[in-house]
C-alpha cells in the first residue's frame, strides 16, 4: 500500500511511534502538544501508522487516548541507543551459548541489527561484552559472537569464506568455502559448506574455527547432499567421539511430532498405538537431548541412553 507523505511527515512519524512504544495510552491533545501539530493531524499520523501495519487502539472519549497493542503480525520496532545496546548484548549472549529453541533465530538477529548498528553504539557492545565472564559450555567451549554473525552473512549473502580451521587431531589448515547453513546441534555450531580446495561437502565445527572473511565472491548454489544440510549435519556426527544413541517415545503421531523435532535429530516413525518413536545419535550433554525434546510440547518416554530413561 502507497503511503504518501509530506517532507515532514517520516520524521514526525518516528516520533509519534515512538512515543507510542511506551507502554501507556496518550491523550490526543498530550500527543499534539508533544508533536507540535494539531489533533487532526495526530489523527491523520494515526492512521497512517495503521497503514503500515502498526496496530493502534484508539479510546473513546473527550481527549480521545491512543495505544500502541499486539496485532497478529510483528511490525517494525524503533529502537533508542540504549535499547539497540541492551539488545544486542542479549543477542550475542544467547548466540555464543546455544540457548536451546532460539539459538539460529538469535544469529540471524543479530546479524541484522549488527549490519546497521552505528560504530559508536557496536563499540558499546563490544565493551559491555568482554565485562562479562560467561560460564563456558559443559565442554569448556566458547564462540565469539563476531565469529558467528560473520559466518551468518557469509551464508545469508552467499558470499565464499575463508577462514582458518583446527581439525580433532590438531591439525591447522586454511580452508575457501561456499557457506550453506550455520546450524547448532546440542550445544554446538556447526557450519555445513562446501570446501573448495577439497572439492566436496563439509561440516566444520565452529569452536574449531578462526578469522572468518568473507571474500565478497559470490557464488552459485549447488545441489545439497541427499536429504539436505539437516540430513547431512546428522550423518557427519553421527559415531563422534561424544555422541551416544537414543531412542525415545512420543505420545502423538509422527507427522504432528516432526514439525516439532529438529531435523539433524531423526524421522519420528508410527508405532502403530497411536504414537511414534525416535531413534538416532545426538552430540554433547546428555540433558540437553532432554530439554530439545521437552520443547516439543509433548508427553514423551526415554528409552535410551540409560542416564535420561525414566
């Protein structure tokens, strides 16, 4: 929908969101006074917020209240320095520790609001961050955050990578890739690419990873492995040296439980009493298995490994 607007009118819409963002209802003549307009244009702006998808209650009355409410969709937010900064620390803290449910939507977040985060506030960031000592992960490995964004624009501007790598052995090696996906398993990130030098797929382990730069080459997608990058992210850590097998029960059938399970776990298949069962290898803590499964929403059964059965 075509919104037009005088030379005026962006600025001043800010600012009316803005305000509206606290969470208060606003007279209309407190709303004017603020803006330096009058009611009717207040009413005006109102609506042309409306248009833009910003769900605006208004109240009946003499001076006539607006508020800002949920709607079914999420519009744009505006940010103030200390929000964006609050924000962004957030984010980096829960992409850096695989927060369980949201870790790739934590990336892909902050990756947005890192690409237009003025210096002046990412040097903020930055600063709030190295004050704080996260514990590290029950396997006493830790991730920049930067490390993390750059892979993820890597992926998202499919832009080849190079960047230095540590295999299980030891052994340093730099690598060009193709970045197709930065995926976490467990309490891991793993980035599944396409390795050049080696002519064929790879998973690497992001803990094990340095100095990602993206070359600003494009290239051209190529044909995944069979059954996709979740599929292939499964079979590449399967019998690692931290991975054990697991079998579990759902009390739902499998096609309701597989939108629900992340794909690198398995296939949920019927057991024909109304439920299903999951067989598989994860990586990683054996806990963490449970809270991936416990996000599901559904009444579930361990049956292996041992230490999760009940």
């Amino acid at each position: 929908m075509l919104v037009r607007m005088t030379t005026a009118t962006p600025a001043r819409l800010l600012q009316l969101l803005s305000l509206l963002q606290t969470p208060r209802e606003w007279p209309g003549g407190e709303l004017a006074e603020r803006l330096g307009v009058s009611r009717r244009t207040v009413r005006r702006d109102i609506d042309r917020l409306r248009e833009l998808g910003y769900p605006v209650e208004a109240s009946k009355g003499a001076d006539g209240g607006y508020r800002l409410v949920a709607g079914k969709a999420m519009p744009p937010l505006l940010l103030d320095d200390e929000e964006a900064v609050a924000i962004a620390v957030g984010l980096r803290a829960g992409a850096a520790h695989a927060v369980s449910g949201v870790e790739e939507a934590s990336v892909r977040a902050l990756a947005k609001l890192e690409q237009v985060l003025p210096a002046r506030l990412r040097h903020r960031v930055t600063t709030l961050q190295a004050a704080i000592t996260p514990l590290p992960g029950d396997d006493g490995t830790s991730i920049a955050p930067q490390t993390l964004t750059a892979l993820a624009g890597a992926v998202a501007g499919r832009e080849r990578l190079r960047f230095a790598y540590r295999d299980k052995d030891g052994g340093d090696s730099r690598r060009l890739t193709e970045p197709y996906r930065l995926m976490s398993a467990g309490r891991r990130w793993y980035l599944v690419a396409y390795d050049l030098d080696r002519a064929g797929w790879r998973t690497f382990r992001v803990d094990r990873l340095s100095e990602p730069f993206a070359t600003g080459v494009r290239y051209v997608p190529r044909e995944l492995p069979a059954g996709g990058a979740a599929e292939y992210l499964r079979r590449s850590i399967q019998g690692g040296p931290d991975t054990f097998a697991f079998e579990v029960r759902f009390a739902a059938p499998a096609e309701e439980v597989a939108e629900r399970v992340r794909a690198w776990l398995g296939t949920p298949v019927d057991d024909g009493a109304g439920g299903c069962v999951l067989r598989g290898e994860a990586s990683g803590p054996a806990g963490w298995l449970a809270v991936r499964l416990a996000l599901t929403g559904y009444e579930f059964t361990v049956r292996a490994p041992e230490e999760l059965a009940v």
